[in-house]
C-alpha cells in the first residue's frame, strides 16, 4: 500500500508541476506570452478521448501496471519532447506532442485509482480510498509551488524536467502492481454432462494426443471487440444510477471548479495586492482539502459516500459566493471552504466508483470519469477567464450557479437500478 501510494502522490505531483512549468517554460523559450497556455490546453483537450481508449487496455491487461508504466513513461518523454522543441522547432510540433500528451492524462489520475482494490489490506479499502485521494491534494499544494520554486531559482525549463523527474520516480510503483486474480470462466455444458475420468489425471499425455479429435468446446471463443468494451464501459456508468449521479455531478462541479480556479489570480490582485496572492488561495485550497480528508480516513466509520457527495457539492455553491464579496477575509474563507469541500467529494466519488464499478470494466469506468473531469475543469476554466475580465463577481457567481446545477443534478436522478444494471452483491454498503 505504501509503495502504492507513493507512486501515486509522484505521478501526480509531477503532473500538477507540469502545467504550470509549461506555463512558465512557452514564453520563457518562445518568447510569444500565449505560448504557455496554448500548450497546457492541448494537454487537456484530449483527455475526453483518451480516458476511455486506456481504460480499455487495462481492463484487457493481464497485468495492468505493465500499460500503467507505459503510460508514464510515454507521458514523460511526451513532456521531455516538448521541452526540446520549445524555442528551436516549430511551435506547431511542441503543440501536436501536448496534445499526444494529453491522451495519456487519465492514466495519471483514475488509472492508479482503478488498481487501488488491489493493493488495500482487506477490509480498508474505504481508508484507502480517503489516503489515495490525498495524493490528489498533495499533488496540488506540491506541484505549483514547486514549479514556481524551481523556475525562480533555475529557470522554467529547471521546472518541466524536475517534473519529469517525478513522473518517472513512479515507474516502479507502477510496474509492480499487483496482478488482477484470474475470473473463473463458464464450464462447458458438456463438462458438467460428463464423469471424471481417473485415467485422464494419472495419463495427461493421451488426452493431449495429437491423433486424438479436438472438442469444439476447447476452442476458446473470440474476445469482445475493443468498440465492444468500450460500449460496454459506457453504458455501465449510464445504466447504474448511483453511478451515474456520482458522475454526472462531479462533472458538473468541475466546471465550476476551474471557474473558480481561474478567478484566483485576479482575486489575489483585487483583494489582496498581488496577483502571487492567487497562488498563495489556490495553496491554501489545497491544504485544506487534504486536512479535510486525513480527518475524513481517522474516521472509523466513514459516512455514506452520496451523502458526503452531496453535502460537499452544496458546499462549493457558497464558496464562490463569500468570495464575490471582495473582503479579504471573506475571500479566505471561502478558499478554505472550497477545500474542504474539494477534498471529501473527491473521496467520496472513488468510493461510489469503487462500490458500483463492475470489476471487468472498473478501468474503464475510472479512466473515462477522470477524463469527463478534466473535461469539465477545461470547460470552466475557458469560460471564465472572458468573464471574469468583463466582472470578477459575475464569473464568481456563475461559479456558484455550476455547482448549484451539480447540486441540482444528484437530487434529480434517483439512487435506484434500472432493470437492466448489474445487481449489487450481497452486503455492498
């Protein structure tokens, strides 16, 4: 579990360094101001796509860290090819890499958390659970910070390859994950028809004979497609309602999210006389969450995770709000709220995630929601950014009205299975 954990908290972190360092290294090497930003948005605008295409693969491994790795380390020589080319090839190249990058995003994010049932102790996977979504909250008071540490003292290039660095100190963790227990496969009607032949177990070279005519049932039947799997992975979020609710207000919240995200800068320069004050709110939204979540796994019996869901979305409505008020400590407030908030509900759906998730298809399901997030957090960043130019408070509240909608979107659709959803097990909380 450590060693998981480990590589997790790397890999993220390296990833939550990437962004900004990319952010610094674009103008620092190209000298266009717009190049940093151009270059993270093609990182992110493939994730949608890349999501569900690599839960697949690990679905369909026989050993899943084995793609995890791979992921990494393409992600890694990604950011590395990028850096090369920033400042002495076209720029077109640079971004066409970032958005071969950014297929590779959700591996980082749901493709270690779909492995997580793996490697929790029996019993704990609800501790886990709260200790994996840290990482999340480490990553992102971690990542910036550094970025902007290693660039001051080194330059910006200093801070893509110190992130790079951390994503492939995950490789081994990733590597070495456990591998899936085997499903026992469907016995042949013929078979259960059958007696056992003693003679078959003391001779297991005359029914392997090869004169001997060969059963049709031996013949193991073709795989599904990977259209099929996919189709599969989709419609096993859309038909499990619980799941479906989880998803489609974590998504929602997203983009009120990376409103929020957006506005922190020019909150920091309008409240608090600086736009490094920004920085200094999103530190502090991290710290919160991941406060919020170490008391959330000393819990000895965690809350219902839709319950935790829905009280942290109704959370983040009024973050926004206390920071539309333009008073310093409101503004602080409300970033410590949205933390607090951020953190839990991120916890809560890995544990919806974890409990509804069929197991064949739990990296798809894991993959395409982190991929939808990120989707949703892209969304919420682009529109707010305009908006807040013309009004900070009105891009704050229209902050607040996303997650009022995701708030709006849990009551609306019922915790009940269709009739055609896989049942739950026996004693599924």
């Amino acid at each position: 579990m450590g060693c998981y954990l480990g590589g997790a908290a790397a890999a993220r972190a390296g990833d939550e360094m990437s962004g900004p360092a990319l952010l610094l290294a674009g103008p620092a090497l190209t000298g266009s101001p717009s190049s940093g930003s151009t270059l993270l948005a093609g990182i992110m605008v493939t994730a949608a796509a890349g999501g569900p295409l690599f839960g697949v693969l690990l679905d369909r491994s026989a050993r899943p860290g084995r793609p995890l790795a791979a992921a990494l380390a393409l992600y890694a020589a990604a950011l590395t090819a990028i850096l090369l080319c920033l400042g002495r090839l076209p720029f077109a190249l640079a971004v066409l890499l970032a958005v071969g990058a950014g297929l590779l995003g959700p591996a980082l994010s749901g493709g270690w958390t779909s492995q997580l049932p793996r490697v929790a102790p029996p019993g704990a996977l609800p501790r886990a659970t709260a200790l994996d979504a840290m990482t999340f909250s480490l990553a992102a008071l971690v990542g910036p910070a550094l970025a902007g540490a290693v660039a001051g003292a080194a330059g910006a290039p200093a801070a893509v390859a110190v992130s790079i660095a951390l994503i492939g100190l995950a490789l081994p963790a990733a590597w070495t994950l456990p591998v899936p227990a085997p499903r026992p496969g469907p016995v042949p009607p013929a078979a259960r028809s059958l007696p056992a032949d003693p003679s078959a177990s003391r001779c297991p070279s005359a029914s392997a004979s090869p004169s001997a005519p060969r059963s049709p049932t031996s013949v193991p039947p073709p795989g599904p497609s990977v259209l099929a799997d996919l189709t599969a992975g989709l419609r096993a979020i859309v038909r499990n309602r619980p799941l479906a609710r989880a998803t489609a207000t974590s998504v929602v919240s997203c983009v009120g999210q990376g409103a929020l995200l957006t506005c922190c800068p020019p909150l920091g320069t309008a409240v608090l006389g600086g736009p490094d004050r920004g920085a200094l709110l999103l530190s502090a939204t991290a710290a919160s969450a991941l406060v919020a979540n170490a008391a959330l796994a000393r819990r000895r019996r965690a809350p219902r995770p839709d319950t935790v869901l829905l009280g942290s979305t109704l959370l983040l409505v009024l973050a926004p709000l206390l920071a539309a008020t333009g008073r310093p400590v409101p503004l602080i407030a409300a970033v410590l709220l949205a933390g607090a908030a951020e953190g839990p509900q991120l916890t809560a759906l890995f544990a919806v995630r974890h409990r509804e998730a069929p197991e064949r298809l739990r990296g798809q399901v894991f993959t395409t929601g982190a991929s939808l997030k990120i989707t949703g957090f892209a969304l919420g960043a682009a529109f707010a950014g305009p908006l807040a130019t013309w009004s900070l408070p009105g891009a704050l509240v229209a902050a607040a009205g996303c997650e009022a909608l995701a708030t709006l979107v849990f009551v609306c659709l019922p915790d009940t299975a269709v009739a055609t959803a896989s049942p739950r097990p026996p004693g599924a909380v």
